[in-house]
C-alpha cells in the first residue's frame, strides 16, 4: 500500500476542527482529514486551545482516513472556567462519508455527510441551565469546492454546511432545553483564500440554537493558515464567539497545531 500524502496537492486534506472532524477550525467541511487516495489509508492528529476573557478551551483529537472515501475522529474538549473555577470536559466521536466529487477535479463541489456523538462527562452545569440531556449526536451534509486563480490570480474555497443539532455550546452545556428540545439546522460556512501552497487566510461562520434562552451567540472567526509540508500545518485566529452561559463578549486568540501522522 502505497504512503498517503504522494497524490494529493497539500492543503487539500484541510485542517481539523474543534470537534475533530476534518475541516476548517469551527466548521467541518466536506474534505477528508487526510492525504489518502483510492489504495491507501492515513492518520493525524491535533492540538487546538481557544483562549476566551472568562473561558479556555483546549482541545487534543486524532483522526484516521480511509481510501479517500471515509475519515473517523476522536476529539477531548476540556472547558476551563476560568473566572469561576472547574472545568467541563467532553468526548466527541465522529464519522463522515464521502458522496461525491474532489473539492478541485470535478466541476460541483465534493459533498459528504457526517455524524458527531458528544458525551458530556462534567454536567453538573448544563443541569443547574436547565439542559435536557448530556449526551447528544448531530448530523450535518458538507459541500467543498476549490476554484482555481479566481481571486486576482490565487485560488479560493469556500465551504457550507447544513447541522442538525440539539446542542447548547457544542454541547459542553448539555442538548436541549427549557425553551426547545427539536434538532434545528443550523448553518456554517466558511471561505478563505490561498495565497499560496502554503498560506491560506479567510473566516468562518457558525449559527447555535438558543435552546437554553440565555442567549446564546453564533460564532465567527477570522483566520491564517500556514502549512509548511503536508506533515504539519499551523492556524492563528481571532475568535467571536459572543455570549457563552449568559457572559458576554467572549473574544480571543484560537491556536491549532496539526499534523499528518502516516
């Protein structure tokens, strides 16, 4: 079996989100977290650490892809409260498909369905919130396409996706709540350009269901990637992500670390 990594152009296996899945940092797109081709297999993993005025949130995932076809993830969410003291930890187990396309080679985008199952381990929070459930899956359909010298000559991605998902904070306060407890779609989308092989700076979008009625904020971010071999890639951004258990203006510095492992 061939190694993976000798046919694919780099930075076509993205980056890896806070939740594990491959893709951009808040929002998993349709690539697959790997370099792997038809004949061959690849594993990675990642470090992330969002730092927020009242919060922290670091992160450590692995994820394995399969023959350009399906990719498995494993993500540790630990939450610190950093005003309050404690913290909330949480596992998240993922699974995406490809269905269709190359996000450069075919002329739609490439599109893939993914699930996440989140196991809430720390709930005494989401319960005094008035939370229903601590444990929760979502499901969300990807769409992922590359353009080439579209952008004064540099080449642009963009990405959306659709999530049906009942949790509250990606689910480090729980599923559902006083004031919902339906999946809801939400809608993510994220575009950037490459400036380069190795540099890539753009921003993502991410709207969060308010199920708690403590007014929960979707997400923006603006980022730059750099990826120095398909071995390692390095992403710096800024990071609103707005009210988090009713304390507002949680801004500040998200850093990443990945890495292809084989």
């Amino acid at each position: 079996m061939a190694v993976a990594g000798d046919g694919k152009l780099i930075g076509t296996a993205g980056l890896n989100t806070i939740e594990g899945s491959g893709g951009g940092g808040i929002v998993p797109w349709a690539t697959l977290s790997g370099y792997d081709t038809r004949d061959q297999i690849s594993a990675s993993a990642f470090i992330t650490q969002v730092s927020l005025p009242d919060y922290r949130l670091n992160v450590i995932g692995a994820n394995i892809s399969l023959f350009d076809r399906a990719e498995f993830s494993v993500a540790r969410q630990v939450f610190g409260l950093t005003s309050l003291g404690g913290e909330i930890t949480q596992s998240i187990y993922g699974a995406k498909v490809r269905l269709y396309g190359d996000v450069i080679y075919s002329d739609w985008p490439q599109i893939s369905i993914g699930l996440q199952y989140k196991d809430l381990e720390d709930t005494a929070v989401a319960q005094l919130l008035g939370s229903d459930d601590t444990k929760g899956t979502d499901f969300y359909v990807a769409a992922t396409k590359v353009h080439l010298g579209v952008v004064a000559g540099y080449n642009l991605v963009w990405n959306v996706s659709g999530r049906l998902t009942k949790a509250n904070q990606l689910g480090l306060l729980g599923f559902g709540g006083a004031t919902n407890d339906d999946y809801e779609l939400m809608l993510e989308a994220s575009a950037g350009v490459l400036f380069s092989r190795h540099f890539a700076a753009g921003m993502e979008y991410r709207q969060k269901p308010d199920n708690l009625g403590v007014g929960e904020d979707d997400w923006i971010d603006v980022f730059i990637t750099y990826i120095p071999s398909k071995r390692v890639n390095f992403t710096m951004a800024w990071a609103d992500l707005g009210s988090i258990a009713g304390v507002p203006a949680q801004k500040g510095l998200y850093l990443s670390v990945g890495g292809q492992l084989w």
